[in-house]
C-alpha cells in the first residue's frame, strides 16, 4: 500500500507545542476540546486528498463558541504557532491538512443553526453545521440552500465557505458565495471582523465577505454565516440521453446554453464511466451499445414549464443525433436515473484507488476535455472516468490506479498534472470548486501569473502579516518558500 | 442658487501638475486625449450627487487603450499625483469627484464591446461601454445583460463595476458582481492584473474579482471586463396594487418573498411619490382615493408562469387588503404601468431641487422605513418621497428642497444623514447601490466600525501603498485624516 505524501513541504514550525501553549489552550476551549494525545491528532492529519502533503498536528482544538476561537487564536498567535482551521475533511485539495506543529483547529462542535427567517429568506448559522442538517432545517420553511457538493451528508458550511463550495445546482443557483450575505470571521490579531449584512443588496465598502469565502482558511476563522435561501424548487423532471460520440454530447451542451435553456441540472457521463457504473449497479445506461457519453438533466421549474423545459433539451439531443432520449416527471424515476450519476466514484473503486481532478472549461471545450483524458489515459496505460457538470463545464477526471504500486500512483499523480495543463490549454481554471489548498499551489500560481501571485501575497500579508492561518496553503508567501 | 459643496476635504495635493507631468501624460494618450483647459476640466469635476465635495482637476485624461492607462498610472505614480477614475460621472456618491490637482482619469473612450460569445453566454467589453449598447448589443443574441441602473442610458459598464450598481432587475437577477466573471485591472506599479477567467465556475485563488466590483475607483483602473449573460427573459406581465397604508403595503412584500415568489420587479411608490406622478403625468394612480402606497411587480417567467406568478401576487395583494390590483400581460399597458415608477424622480423636480438617499432594509422592515421617512419629513418640513425596490429592501427615499435657500439645503442634509441612521436602526446598510464615494465616508465607518475600517485600510495600504487612486474617497487612510 503506498501510504500518502507525508513529508511537510509547507511552513516551518516547531514539532512541539509546549507546556505554555497547551494549558493556554486548555483554557480557551476546556480539557475535553483539546486533543494532544499524538494518535488521536492523526485523525485530524488530512482531508480527502492523497496527492497533498500533511503534517503531525501538534494539538488539536474543538471550539464551541467565537469567543473560545479568539482565544486560540491570541495564544497561537503569541505563541507564533501556525493554525489549520478545518471542517469535517472532505475537502479535496488538501487546504485543511495538518503542517508539523501546528494547531489544527476544528469548527465541528460550532453546529448550531441560529436562525431561519422565512420572512427574509435567511438563515445564520455557525461553521460546523453539517449541509444536509441546513438543507434539512430550512426545507420545513419551504426554503432551499442550493450549494451541494457531492459530500453534503456529511461535509460543513464552514468548509462549504472556506472552499467556496459548488455541487450539482450550479448550473441553476451558483457556488456559495452567491448564497452568502454575511460573515463573522476571528483574524489574526484575533479581533472579531463583520463582514457583509441581513440585506439583499449592500455596497458599503469592499466586498470582504466574498474575499473570505474561498480563502480556504488563510485569512481568518470563520465563526458565522448569514446565508441567503431560495425558495424550495419544485420536483424535477428528468432526461437521460445517451450520444455515440463525446462530440455529439459536446454539441448538444453548447446548443442548450446558446438557446438560453437553464435546466437545474446538467451532468455528463464518459464511457468509461457509464462502463463502471453499469458493472456496479449491473445496469445497462449505454442500452447495450457501448454509448460514448451519457447526458442527465434536471429542470425544477415545475409542471408544464419543466416539461416545455425538457422537451426542448430533448428536441435538441434529438437534433444532434442522440442514441436514446428518455425524459420522465415521475420523482421516484428520476431519482434512480440521478443515482447513476452519484454512483460513479464509488463504482471506480473496483479498479482500485481512485483520484479526481477537477478543472473547468469553457462549455463550448467540454468534449475537447473529454478527449484529451482519453489521450492522456492511454498514454499513461491508466484508466480515466470523465464525469462533470456539463452545464458549467466542470470536469472531474477521476484517475483509478493500484494503490499497491508505487509507479502507478507516481504515475496517477502525473496525469493528475497533465489534466491541470490539458484545461489550462482549453482557457479553463485549474480548480472549479475543490481549491488550491497544498496540492495545487504552484498551478495556482501558473495560473494566475506573477502579478497575480504578488497582489494575493499583499493581500495575505495585509491581513496575516504572521502568516498565522495555514500558512504555505493556497501559494507561498515568499519565491524562495517554493518547493 | 447655493453652489454644491467645493471644499476638498479630502487628500492633500498639488493645484498644479507641473510642465513635466503634463508632456508625459500628453505622451501617454496623445494631445487630443489630454484636457488641462481650467475651464474645459471643471466639466469633470463631479458626479451627479450634491452632497459631496469636489476639488479642480489638474488635467483630464481620456485614454484609448490599456496600455495607455499604464502609462498615465506609471507617470502620475512617479510625480505623487492622485488619479481619480471616472466613467459617465453618473454616480450618486461623489465617488467620482475630483480632489484638488488631481489627474482625472475618464475611461468614456474605452468603448468597444471586444466579444459577444452565445455559445458561452459571456461578453468581453472596455470600461468606457454604455450599459444601454452593451444591451442591445447582446439582445441581438438573444441574450441579457440584467444590471439596469436609472442611468442605463448613459452610464458606463465601468462605473458600474466600481459602484456594483444595481436598478430593478436585481430582486431576480442580482447586482453587477454577479454578472461579472473576469476582469483586468491597471494597479498603482502600472503593472496589469488578470482576475478571474471566462468560465462559469473557478476557486483558484481569492475572489480578487470581486474585490475591485465596488471598490469605487480606489484600487486600480479597470480596462476590461468579462461579463456573465443570461438568456433574453420573456415580455413580462406586469401587476398594480395600490394600499390604503404603508403596512398593507409592507405586508404584501413580506407575503410575496415568504410564499417564494420571484418576480422579475417588484417596486414601491409612497404616497408623496404618488402624488408628484399623478401631478408630472396628469394620471390618476391612487383610483382618486389618495391611496398611501402602490406596488408594481413584473413576472418575466413568460406565458402560464408569468400569469400564474402574476395572480399569485394578485391574490396576496387583495388578502392583505389592497384598494385595487390591476394586472395585465399586453406589454404596451406594461410599459406605461412601469413608466409611472420611472417617472418619479423627474416628477420630484416640481418641488425644487431633490437629493436621493439609498438605504436597503430587511424586506420585512420596508414600512417602517417608509413611516420614519414620513416622519422625518414632517420633523423638518421638507417633502421627502420614498420609491425603491421593494422586492430587494433598497429605498430611495428623496428629499425635495428649495435650491435658493441655504438654509433648507442644510436641513436637506441633515435630514439625508438621519435617513441613515434610521436605515441603520432597521437592521439596514447606510448603501444598497449608490456607494459610499465621498459623501458617505463617516457612516461607512459606522456601519463597519474599527475592525471592518481597519480591513480596508490594510487592503488599500496592501494595493496602493502610495494611495494613488481616488484618496479619502470610500474612507480615510488615517484617522488622522478624518474630518
């Protein structure tokens, strides 16, 4: 078994806390929110990532209240002991990951949901409510949070923010950030920042509560939230069509965008992954053909303007030469062709590990994408699933390889990077919603440039001049600290 | 006649450029597009709010090209002269106003629209584009771009980054930050920042875009800008209600966002607004009965949606007791409802001078604001009309004074700041659209309090560190500097 990158490449720290620091710590968040016990910590190593490097927490804190944060923070601080702050760790791009020595500070006991006031269409919430407890707390007000990564059963809303979370909706309702009015984050000197507000609209000052959401915990501790709510969509009609070449799907995405159709959700399917999926489920989704691309969407817009909805993505399917279209308005129906699409990640695992990337394209490039992983996948001798949301162009490539060979993952790690260039090329982002965090630091700083980099340094630097908040995350602060 | 107010509270400058300067900003946009005339550049001196004070330009410069902007940066940077950036000088904030000596830096000859991209819903456009031709520019396409300002018909795409402007569409289609995916700025060092990308999604790196949205001109100078477009909405059904109190009014709103109704528009007239429409247009919108409040919805969800959304509200409006509710789906009759709603602010000018404020409230909170306002108004004996969009919580409550009295000038004024306060007391933000420029600096500090004031502070110190662009505007760099 090949174990993940361990060695820290990011930040250097002591690898002992000491007496001071924890009975400091003690004291700000109780003997039982403190966990120093060296196999205990271990548990708070690492999010979902096993690309990313992680260090040995020298201690771990569990926070219950703002307050109890401002203390860790002033002690870490004074301490110029660095600080991870994290939520449930499923992120995917190793932003919460433990450096040696630091304190990895955990919002998860902080899961109160405040306040839903139906009235405004808000909710207040602290960090570590989990997603679907949100979804859940504010569909009894027939109100809907849309961000919906595909960990929401058990992912955080302090995560959600921090990573800028997205999901499924997207298409429709946007990532979080559009669903975010306001924020109460403890900075580094460990004053209490209000960011934003309980209005719609508001333009007094800089947008700082949208310069916090997707931070991933470099800039401050986010202890508080207001969050817009929509109202609850209605009960989707669904379509599933299958195309005999990724082009043909391609086509059919761009030709839904170009005549302005919004479906609430729009996901493809590759064939390698209609393949592990139909031999997981023991289904057949490419009817038997050995279809290239398989297409699911949803639209919420209830009765007949989701059926008048459907009809035309069918028209459209039809129009560029789909293999099979099927469309239905029975939820329970629909619900079952959905899980094909939720099933893929946990139908790879028959092949062995796996690893997904996460880039996002133009939606015009999307088949371009899908066909350059094939590529990629044969030269490598490694099999790659595409799945994505088609209807913003978020890719996920998902790499399966050995986890008992040291070549092959070697190997899955440099098609993992072959995919970042390969979306870079199509004008696309190296990351749509998973983030930077320590696994794509030097793609995010070939992404965004030298200027780029230098004003995000300024930025940081403003704000953590420390460098106290998971420092070495995101980008160095320094050339010289590049690995 | 009393003059706006001259005085240059802000920054500390030069009154004159110096031959030096001038040659080199005369080689960085040519001799045609430099204004040093004294007279010539008293034409750039403000924008279009009373209010705030306004200083003489050195000179004005209308550069054609970004690397023109680089230029002209590079050489007022060296000479430690301040630019302050302007679009149309639509603005109602006095964002836009020159302080004394300063370069004024007009982006109206950047007007091309670069791109209109279908296939990705997205437009590529210079600052100094019209919003109404970047409009019909994309309708041609089939496609919308949804932020309406009052001004939409001479305002810059610019401007209305710098302000995040809003207008009538934002209750469904949000302000201008949501419209936006990408832009690029010219920094203080002259050197030019990408931010964000072309694709619907992206976590890489801070949200750097939406940091310069609203940043008002005291960041950097944006040269272009990659905007989000929707699909072009269907002709709206449009509803009249009108109420024999504000709460009714009030309670209808309420029902409206609790029930999850989205209309397309939903604005609210008081009953002084009322009436100096009825008098500008000799129409009767109250039926005769003096009625306080009327309220104007428009559904855009074409055909069936359109009118089952419309009757939705119909039905609200008459639960809650309205005098009359009128809707209709002819879009002749539309237009004519909505131009009763866009004619109150020329009607207002019966009455004399009129100076607009431009709180937003919880939507719940809309009639109590509408009864302080009446209440304040009557405290200081000047007619103050409140229309704004009601499906949004942002109000413009407007202030009528007589131009000739200095003395009712002072008490419009005083009555403006206590319109804040008020909006404040309600839970509100002091801004929901208009900015903070340089008449609303000491309650951006209220409202943000020293926290917040000193996160801004850092961040500009962090990008302009020689405080280059727009001084004192938005807030003080120093305490010291406060008036």
């Amino acid at each position: 078994m090949v174990e993940p990158t361990t060695e820290t490449t990011v930040g250097q720290v002591n690898t002992t806390l000491g007496d001071h620091l924890l009975g400091e710590l003690r004291d700000a968040v109780g003997a039982n929110g403190l966990l120093a016990d060296p196999d205990v910590v271990l548990g708070y190593q690492r999010d979902m990532m096993p690309l990313a490097p992680a260090g040995t927490p020298g201690a771990v804190v569990l926070p219950s209240s703002t307050e109890q944060v401002q203390a860790v923070v002033r002690a870490c601080a004074a301490a110029g002991v660095p600080i991870v702050p994290r939520g449930a760790g499923s992120g995917l791009s190793g932003a919460a990951n433990a450096i040696d020595g630091c304190v990895v500070l955990a919002t998860t006991r902080m899961n109160h949901i405040l306040e839903v006031d139906p009235d405004n269409r808000l909710a207040v919430v602290e960090p570590g409510v989990v997603n679907r407890d949100l979804r859940g707390a504010v569909e009894k007000h027939g109100l809907f949070y849309p961000p919906d990564p595909s960990s929401y059963d058990w992912c955080t809303i302090g995560g959600n923010l921090s990573t800028n979370a997205g999901g499924l909706c997207c298409v429709k309702y946007g990532v979080t950030t559009d669903s975010v009015l306001g924020l109460e984050t403890v900075l580094a000197t460990g004053e209490l920042l209000r960011t934003g507000r309980r209005t719609v609209k508001g333009v007094a000052g800089y947008d700082l509560t949208k310069l916090f959401v997707g931070s991933e915990g470099t800039l401050g501790v986010i202890t508080q939230a207001t969050l817009a709510l929509r109202p609850l969509p209605q009960a989707p009609a669904t379509l599933v069509a299958t195309f005999g070449s990724t082009a043909a799907a391609g086509a059919a995405v761009s030709r839904v965008v170009r005549e302005g159709l919004v479906p609430s959700l729009m996901e493809i399917m590759d064939q390698a992954s209609i393949r592990a999926v139909e031999q997981h489920l023991s289904t057949e989704l490419g009817a038997g053909t050995g279809s290239a691309t398989l297409l699911i969407c949803q639209s919420d817009g209830g009765g007949e303007t989701a059926r008048r909805e459907i009809r035309a993505i069918e028209q459209i399917c039809t129009d560029v030469g789909a293999e099979l279209v099927h469309w239905t308005d029975d939820l329970e129906e629909g619900r079952m062709l959905l899980a094909a699409r939720r099933a893929v990640l946990p139908s790879l695992e028959i092949y062995g590990a796996w690893l997904t990337d996460d880039v996002c394209v133009p939606r015009t490039r999307i088949a371009d994408l899908i066909s350059g992983c094939a590529e990629i996948s044969e030269r490598y001798g490694l099999l790659i699933a595409v799945v994505g949301h088609a209807g913003d162009g978020n890719m996920h490539p998902t790499i399966t390889y050995d986890p008992g060979s040291e070549r092959e993952f070697a190997k899955a790690h440099q098609a993992f990077d072959e995919i970042l260039a390969l979306g870079l090329s199509l004008g696309g982002t190296v990351t749509g919603e998973h983030g930077v965090g320590k696994v794509k630091r030097e793609w995010l700083a070939r992404e965004i440039g030298p200027v780029g980099l230098g004003v995000h340094r300024a930025i940081k630097a403003a704000l953590d001049p420390g460098n106290l908040f998971n420092p070495g995350s995101m980008f160095a602060l320094y050339d010289e600290d590049k690995d």
